[in-house]
C-alpha cells in the first residue's frame, strides 16, 4: 500500500485520519507521517491498516500499466450509500 492508496481508499470511505487510526488500532500521527510520506509503515501497522480497509469493502489494486489503485466493492458500497453520512 501506498501513501496515495491510503488517502484515497479513506476517501472512497469518507473517513477522516483518526477513523482510520481507531479502526486499524494505529495512532493518527502512524496514519498522518505515512500519508505525508515522513515516513513508511511498520509490517504489523500496515497489516491492520490495510486489514481495517479490507474489511470495509476496500480492494487494493496492484500496479499495473494504469498504476496501483484502490476500489471499494460493490455490496461494501450499497451498504455505505444506505448507511447515511459517516459518524464523526
């Protein structure tokens, strides 16, 4: 995962650096250097980051001709659509 695949599958969620943080159980400042790219990610921070988004429906895309990429699958988003906006 990427820096730019973090900070657009938060977008595809619409959720802020602290839900992110409270879901993959990491500190807001992990999320915050390593979308700023002060610095990268342990293994284990960015096993339950990229876990938290898996389980909201997150799928990272590999790099390919187009580049890495994220999607967010289809159930995840009629799920997300009937849910309202997102609790803040």
């Amino acid at each position: 995962m990427s820096p730019g695949q973090c900070r657009a599958a938060r977008g595809l969620l619409d959720w802020t650096q602290c839900q992110l943080a409270a879901e993959a159980g990491v500190s807001r400042s992990t999320v915050r250097d390593f979308e700023s790219c002060r610095h990268g990610l342990q293994k284990a921070s960015e096993s339950q980051i990229v876990g938290a988004f898996e389980k909201a429906g997150v799928r990272f895309i590999a790099a390919g001709r187009a580049g890495p990429g994220v999607r967010l699958e289809r159930d995840a988003f009629a799920r997300s659509q009937q849910a309202g906006p997102p609790k803040r």
